[in-house]
C-alpha cells in the first residue's frame, strides 16, 4: 500500500503533467490581413480585464475604422490593434504627447510621446520616443493587424510614461525612421488611451 507522501507526490506531478506548456510571450508582429472583425466605428475607450481598449475613428477625410488594445506587462505596454479601411502599404503608428482627437486632422493630439526628449527612431532602435511603436502593413483588402511592445511605458495614471490620457495615432505612410517624427503624413486614424 502506497505511502499517503507518495499519493500526494503522484497527485501533483498528474496534475503539473495535465497543464500542458507554458504559452510563448507575444512577439511583435503586423500581417496583411486578418480574420478578426473591425467594428465600424465607437466612441469611447474602456477598460475590459485590466486592457484598455480604444476605438480608433478616422481623421483626415480617411475611411478608417477599428481597435487598438493596451496591456501593461513586466516588459512594457503591449498594443494590439486591428484597422480596416486604409490602403495597402505600410503605415506609421505612434502614442502621442495629448489624449485629444478633437481635430479634424489629429493635430490636437500634439507630438509624439517622448517623455525623456529622446530623438526619434523605429523599434527596436534604443533610445527613441517611447511613442514610437513602427509601422502596420495593411493588405491589398485594406485591413491590417498589428502588435508592438513599449518598453518602459505603463498604464499607471499621472506617471510620466504612462500612455492613459495619451493619443494611439494612425498615420497615411510609413515612418521611415527620419528626424524630427519620421515623415509619416496625415494623421487618418486617432482614440484616446483613457480606461
């Protein structure tokens, strides 16, 4: 007759055995096009499971619709976002200094977030805006998905490289990595980072 230690050791290796293995950490990514629905068009952030998901509306006489998604984790904040509606290519995407897309064209949202007055660069180019998160590709069907890490940015209110009361901006090209913002053009896609 087994000891009760050696049930209970039993037991627990069945039990570490049966969960299966640890998921990978996500790794930054942006495909062509994507299953996922793009929702037409919201109005305002919310905070769902300790993500906050922003509703992206479309500026600058763009057709652009969708979602990004921000999760703090232990190496940054983690976006994810899903557009439809921009054309194909490669687009600049940027957290910026003001949680404002009152304007027409986005230009209320002010600059790129840039905490530590870094100069700007594409990921993974050390030191750059903490705003900088590089670019989406959109397919030929005009929907892209894309994933990006911002390493020492938070979600905690008032700090100062908190993305909360920030703006997530789309913008018409892509970010070619130049001096002083990139040269990404118009700014078609804007939401307010805001639980």
């Amino acid at each position: 007759m087994p000891s009760i230690a050696t049930s209970i050791a039993s037991s627990f290796a069945l039990l570490i055995a049966c969960r299966g293995p640890e998921a990978a950490p996500p790794t930054p990514r942006s495909s062509a096009s994507t299953p996922h629905a793009v929702p037409a068009e919201a109005t305002s952030s919310a905070q769902v499971g300790g993500a906050i998901e922003v509703p992206l509306e479309a500026r600058s006489d763009a057709k652009l619709s969708g979602k990004a998604t921000f999760t703090e984790t232990p190496d940054g904040v983690r976006m994810v976002m899903d557009v439809a509606g921009i054309s194909p290519g490669k687009h600049g995407v940027h957290v910026h200094e003001k949680g404002d897309c009152s304007a027409p064209d986005a230009m209320s949202a002010g600059a790129h977030f840039s905490p530590e007055g870094h100069p700007h660069g594409l990921p993974p180019t050390q030191p750059r805006h903490l705003g900088d998160l590089g670019n989406l590709e959109a397919g030929e069907d005009g929907r892209a998905h894309f994933e990006a890490v911002a390493p020492h940015a938070n979600l905690q209110p008032g700090d100062r490289r908190s993305f909360v009361d920030r703006s997530i901006i789309v913008h018409a090209k892509p970010d070619d990595g130049s001096q002083p913002s990139g040269n990404s053009g118009a700014r078609i896609g804007c939401g307010v980072i805001r639980p």
